[in-house]
C-alpha cells in the first residue's frame, strides 16, 4: 500500500472562495457583491452563486436595505463548541483551584470524547495523603469513574452502544460489569443529579462528580473530587457535594450559562 506523500493538496478553487469571503466577512462588517468580486479577482456573477450558497446554510446574509453582505448566526453555530472548548480549559482551572482549595482534595474537569472521558483539567489538594489524580488528557473508562459514569448517563445511545460493545473492563473488585446493574445506576445519577465512584478505578480512592450545563441544557462537562476513602467515605458525601455542587454553578456562571436543570426522564 502506498505510503501518504508530503506533497500540498491543490485547494478546491470554489471552496477556497467561500472560505476568502469569510475572512473578508470577517475584516469588514459588510461588504457587497461588487466589492466580494473585485476582492476574489472573479466576475460579479460568479461572486453571487457562492454567497448564495453560503446565504443558503446561514453563514452569511443579507441586509436588505443595503444589499450588502455579512456573517450570518450560522457562524456563530459553528464557532460554539470550538470557543466552548478553550473557555472550559481556561475557566476551569480557576473552578478546579477553587475547589481544592475548598476541599484540600484533588480536583478536575472531564469532558466526554470518543467514548472515554478526558480530563481537561486538574488542581491537586495539599493533603499529607493524597491521590496522584487524573493528568490533564488522561482518557478514563465510562462506566468505572465518577466524571464517566456522569458522562455516560447524559450521552447519546450511539455512546451507550459504544460501551457495551465490549465488555466492561475490571480495575477493582468493585467495577461495575453487569450491564443492568450500570444501567440501573446511570438512571439513579439522571435523576439525583450526581455520580460517585467508590473505589471503582481506583482502590480506597472515591470519588464525586457533578454536572455543567450549558444554556439549553446540555451538559458540557463534569466536574469533580477525588479522595482517598477514609477522607471522603459515603458518610461526608453530601458535605463534600455541597462543594462541587458551587463549583459547578460557579463554573457555569464563568462560561456564561443560565442555570438550567433538565428534566430527568
């Protein structure tokens, strides 16, 4: 089989244009198809078949008075996730500094992605006895970490498939494996509104997570603190949800969202 070649692929000319007017769309507020054209260097009409097109999938429109030209809101769609992700990276080490400093315990953020959850970032307590904690793009398993199982209770059926495809793999002697018995669990976390893991990953580590929505009620990320068990037994986990609980309306409130809770199902 042949190997890839380090030769630069040859841009699609009328791809190429779409993504020109963009950038222009972008230096200037508006522009009209006259002025597009003698940009692009092309004939007037062939600059209206492209922003026709782009007016057609709402990444540019028309002000009618002017006839002029600008970025559509389906721009804004589209940047979304892509400024949602460097903003949870950058608000949430502040959320997760805050919280070890609350609790002196370690703390991070995940985020679900390919069918693991992905710690995006972490704050470690200053506890004598600690936890190494999760290192930040650490890929953890779904259905044996608090911030995983969270994830995994919120996500789509195609996620769920993807689970069990295989079967659940076994890092402690209590590792969820039975597939009724972690079904059964992901409703009761849908409905509460939090997950745990004790000693699932890791061995007298336990661990509590809470969910970050965004502004429609989707969830974005997972936020969470992991102890060695004798520190935070189940006895103190309402104390310590407490915490976690602010922290995720603080991190919420930082990534602009309005506190909107779904409906468990």
């Amino acid at each position: 089989m042949a190997g890839k070649t380090s030769e630069p692929v040859a841009p699609i000319q009328s791809v190429d244009r779409a993504i020109q007017i963009l950038q222009f769309l972008t230096d200037a507020p508006e522009l009209s198809t006259s002025e597009i054209a003698r940009r692009l260097g092309v004939h007037r009409s062939t600059a209206s078949r492209i922003l026709a097109t782009l007016e057609n999938r709402d990444v540019v429109e028309q002000v009618a008075e002017r006839g002029a030209f600008r970025l559509g809101l389906g721009i804004l769609r589209m940047a979304y996730p892509v400024s949602t992700r460097f903003d949870l990276a950058r608000d949430g080490q502040a959320v997760c500094d805050a919280l070890a400093e609350t609790t002196q315990e370690t703390t991070n953020i995940a985020i679900l992605d390919q069918g693991h959850a992905v710690t995006i970032t972490q704050s470690t307590g200053q506890q004598m006895v600690g936890v190494a904690g999760q290192y930040v793009g650490q890929r953890v398993p779904l259905h044996a970490t608090s911030t995983g199982k969270l994830l995994l209770a919120h996500a789509t059926n195609e996620v769920w498939e993807q689970v069990i495809s295989q079967p659940l793999e076994r890092y402690t002697d209590a590792t969820q494996q039975e597939l009724s018995q972690l079904a059964d669990e992901l409703r009761t976390i849908r409905q509460q509104g939090w997950s745990s893991a004790i000693g699932e990953w890791e061995e007298g580590i336990n661990a509590l997570a809470v969910p970050v929505w965004d502004a429609t009620g989707h969830l974005v990320a997972a936020v969470s603190v992991t102890a060695p068990a004798f520190r935070m037994p189940e006895t103190r986990f309402d104390e310590f949800l407490t915490h976690v609980q602010s922290a995720a309306k603080d991190f919420e409130a930082r990534l602009g969202f309005s506190r909107v809770v779904p409906t468990a199902p």
